[in-house]
C-alpha cells in the first residue's frame, strides 16, 4: 500500500528508480518491488526511504497527502504550478489507494463466506 505513495513522491521529486536505488545501496530492481508492494517495507527502509525523498518517515505512512516542498514559495506563479502537480498527483494516489481498499475489503469478505460457510 506504501509503494504507491513512495513512487508519487518519487515522481514528484522528479528522481529516477535508478537514482533512488543508488542513495539506498540497493539494486533498481530491489526498489522497483518495494514501489509495487511486491516486498515488505521493512521500518528501517522506510526511514532510509523517506531521507532520500526529503519527507518525513509518516508522511509515507499516512493517508494524508504529503506536503512536498519544492522551493521556497514566493507566490510566483511557478510555485502554484507546483502545488498544482502535487494536488493532481495526490488524487491519483487516493484513487488508487480507495481501489485497492475496495478490492482488500472483496477479498476479505471471500475469505469471511469461506469460514462461515465451514461452520
């Protein structure tokens, strides 16, 4: 569920899977499975993680949006461009975060007709 979120910010960072990799001392395709809840995000990865992406280890862990910091905002337009971005990334992210809710609570519910149906 982190991974997306992790890539988001990556993206948003405007950083490479391979760039990422290389600041964690990890192969890209090692980085590439964590972005794809395809491996657990153990906590000291996370903290690693979110060092790179200069957030906070619970911006990642939150189902808040993440406040990612650019530059320092000026009011010029090009800071609205970049809050723009992150707004329009972010839905993203919670578009896919609530399908895959919908499809843990189907799953689960599966799994719930299974145990009482036994009884």
């Amino acid at each position: 569920m982190y991974g997306e979120k992790i890539r988001m910010i990556r993206e948003l960072r405007g950083f490479s899977q391979e760039n990422v990799a290389a600041k964690l001392g990890i192969a890209q395709n090692t980085y590439s499975r964590i972005e794809t809840n395809q491996t657990k995000l153990e906590t000291r990865m996370l903290v690693k993680i979110a060092e790179v992406l200069e957030v906070q280890p619970m911006d990642i862990l939150s189902s808040q949006p993440a406040i990612i910091n650019f530059q320092s905002n000026k009011g010029t337009q090009q800071s609205f461009g970049y809050v723009e971005n992150v707004i329009a990334g972010q839905k993203e992210l919670f578009e896919k975060m609530l399908e895959n809710k919908d499809q843990e609570i189907g799953r689960l519910n599966k799994i719930i007709e299974k145990l009482l149906a036994k009884k």
